[in-house]
C-alpha cells in the first residue's frame, strides 16, 4: 500500500528538538496558523483554498430531487471527498484511505450536524420535491492541515453559492435562469471552522497546524471546531497521547481566537468577489425585477 516518505532519523532529532526550543521549521510561533490564500472561480460555489503548500478546491452543486420520505420539510446536503494520488502518494484512485475516511467523518459532524446550512429553506414542495445541495472536495496538494482546509473550502464554497430561484404554482415548479431571475443564496444558520492541533512530549509541546511533517512526528492531534461567536461545535481527539483539561482549554481558547480571524478573511475574501461579479450593477437591476 502506497504511503508517504517516512522522516530521517536526524530529520525527526532535528525537528523535535526545534520544537522543545519553541521553534518551527518554517519559522512560525508554535500556536500561529498558516496564511490562507482563498480564490473563486467564475461559477457559484467553487472555492479554491491554499494553506501553506496544502491547496483544496470544493465545488457546490445544486438539483430538483425528491426528499427522504422521514424529512418531508427537509432539503438534502451531502458532502462527499476525493483524495488524489496528483496529492500525496499515500492516496489511491478508488481505495478509500483511513486519511479519507477521517477527513469525511470530521466534515459531516463539523457542518451537516451542526446545522450549519439550514435544510428546511431548501424545501421546494414537502415531501415531493427540493433541493439535494452537494460540495464535493477536491485534494490538490497535500502538506499537513487538510482539515483545515477542507472546511475553510465547504464554508467559502457555500457562502458563494447561489442556486438558481424557484416558483410554484400548484404542484409545478419553475426553475429560472440567471438571466431571468437573480440566483438566491443559501440561508446559513453559523459558519464552522475547524482548527487542527498535534501532540509532542508526551503532550508538553502543542503545535497549531501542523505540516505534513510535523504530524508525521506527532504523538496525537485534537480537532477543535467552532464559529466565529465563540460556540465549540465539536472537539474530536484521534487517538494518541492523553490531553489534561487545562491544555484543552487553551486549545480551546486559541481555536476560537484562529476562527475569528479565518472567518474575517473569508468575509473579505466573499466582499472582493461579489464587487467582481456585479459588473455595471447587473444583480441589483435583476434584484429589483424580482422585487417587481
């Protein structure tokens, strides 16, 4: 089975004693995150996420389908991942890796169940027709943070996303283009950001997103997921070393304070684009058809 470079003995000597002196290979504090490099492309809900060396791409798409018959006022949000060998070595085409199974699991508890998009708006009809909303994710590159930077993508690709707008009359439903209504955006309850970190000495030494190098080093690594008006949403520990409640708590505390900051360059990054795309004042003129 394919699988990464394991470090050197004097890379793993090198890199851990850095760590005891507080230092990083890339010169970063041991709680300072990576700098984030979020793009969008020409269509609605596809955003392209780089965090260090670590690119994500996630795509929104959007269909008329039937509900499940035990969520009749519910539309369906699902989120599926790919991890490609053009990545990371360690990824096969077509084998699921525990690395893809984990990354899935973390996505589906930190934005489908914590509600994060409101499925009641995405009813059409009850119980006969609405909306089946999928973000697929795409692993480009892949250096350590993948969490991270998945969620960052789902989040930015579902704030950009706009689905085309409906109308009823009866039990028909009328989907209009771009060019004969203004696509609407979907209705977000919160926005969940996950903050990954790893464990050295026995739990002594914390690092906040770790590279790929790093966490291959790493004696444990915690999941802190949280938006940005301070609410854990979930705090998932995979294994390895044991955790004391007070370093929890300031994991805690410097998860929140890294969501605050992602989540204002999401915000900026979402303005910059919205000013793009509305070029000559097309979505007011077409917003102010709607309203008539």
């Amino acid at each position: 089975m394919p699988r990464e470079a394991a470090p050197s003995i004097n890379e793993r000597a090198f890199v851990l004693q850095a760590l005891r002196e507080n230092t990083r290979i890339d010169g970063r504090a041991l709680d300072a995150f990576r700098d984030i490099e979020l793009s969008f492309g020409e269509d609605h809900g596809t955003a392209d996420v780089t965090l260090g060396k670590t690119r994500v791409l996630a795509r929104i798409s959007a269909e008329v389908s039937q509900p499940f018959p035990d969520r009749k006022f519910d539309g369906i949000f699902t989120i599926t991942t790919e991890l490609s060998p053009m990545a990371s070595p360690a990824f096969e085409v077509g084998r699921q890796t525990d690395q893809e199974t984990i990354l899935s699991r973390l996505l589906e508890k930190a934005i489908r169940r914590s509600n994060a998009l409101d499925t009641e708006s995405l009813c059409i009809i009850a119980g006969k027709k609405c909306w089946n909303v999928r973000a697929d994710v795409h692993v480009l590159d892949y250096d350590g943070g993948l969490v991270d930077a998945s969620c960052i993508a789902v989040i930015a690709a579902l704030q950009h996303f706009r689905r085309p707008d409906v109308s009823i009359e009866g039990e028909d439903v009328t989907v209009y283009t771009l060019a004969e209504r203004v696509p609407v955006a979907l209705a977000m309850l919160h926005h969940p950001l996950c903050v990954t970190f790893s464990f050295f000495e026995g739990g002594e030494v914390v690092v906040l997103d770790a590279t790929l190098q790093e966490q291959q080093m790493s004696e444990g690594e915690m999941v802190v997921t949280a938006n940005r008006h301070g609410e854990i949403c979930q705090i998932a520990k995979l294994g390895g070393v044991p955790t004391d409640a007070l370093a929890l708590l300031r994991c805690v505390d410097v998860a929140v304070a890294t969501v605050k900051d992602m989540s204002k360059t999401i915000t900026e990054a979402l303005k910059i684009e919205a000013k793009k795309q509305d070029l000559g004042g097309m979505i007011a003129e077409l917003s102010a058809e709607n309203d008539r």
